[in-house]
C-alpha cells in the first residue's frame, strides 16, 4: 500500500546505508488467481476469469521475504492488504471520473 511504501523508503533514507537490496511489502504469499478473484470481487465485475492455458504459467504466486526492512530500519506494513487493495482500488476509480 502507498502510505506503507512511502513510510518505508523515508526510513530506508535515514536509517539504512548498505547496498543490499531490501523488499519492501505486506510479507506473505498470494497467488496470482487468489488476487485476480479478490479484484473482481471488489470491482464488482460479474464475469468470468479465463486463464489462457496455452501461454507459459508465468510466476504463479507471489512473496516477498521482507524481513531484512524490519530488522534493519523497523519497516513492517501496518495496512491491512485487503484495506490497501480497496483503498487502492477506489483511488483508481475515483480518479476515472
């Protein structure tokens, strides 16, 4: 989420001094279809998803290992994903009209 994001990059800034990456997010796993379901739930799209088997499977989940921001500068997300996607998600079209 935005807010977490901004809040962990100003504290990278001052806090942390090393040339190692470092990931910054919520610290757990989602697969890619869980978050195109929890998207077309909060769009409120009555459709069907249709995954194209015929295309490489791609990265079908995602984790980012985000415990060297909490030991290094403090960071730990204080958003809820499921808050932040809404939030993100009424921004997004709030900003259509």
């Amino acid at each position: 989420y935005v807010e977490d994001c901004a809040e962990a990059i100003v504290l990278a800034a001052e806090l942390f001094d090393k040339p190692d990456p470092v990931n910054i997010g919520a610290g757990f796993e989602i697969s890619i279809k869980d978050l195109a379901e929890k998207i077309k739930s909060l769009v409120g799209f009555q459709g069907r998803i249709v995954w194209d088997t015929t295309k490489p499977d791609g990265q079908p989940r995602r984790c980012l290992d985000t415990s060297r921001a909490q030991e290094e500068f403090g960071f730990k997300a204080k958003t809820n994903f499921d808050e932040g996607l809404k939030n993100t998600i009424d921004w997004y079209i709030n900003s259509l009209k």
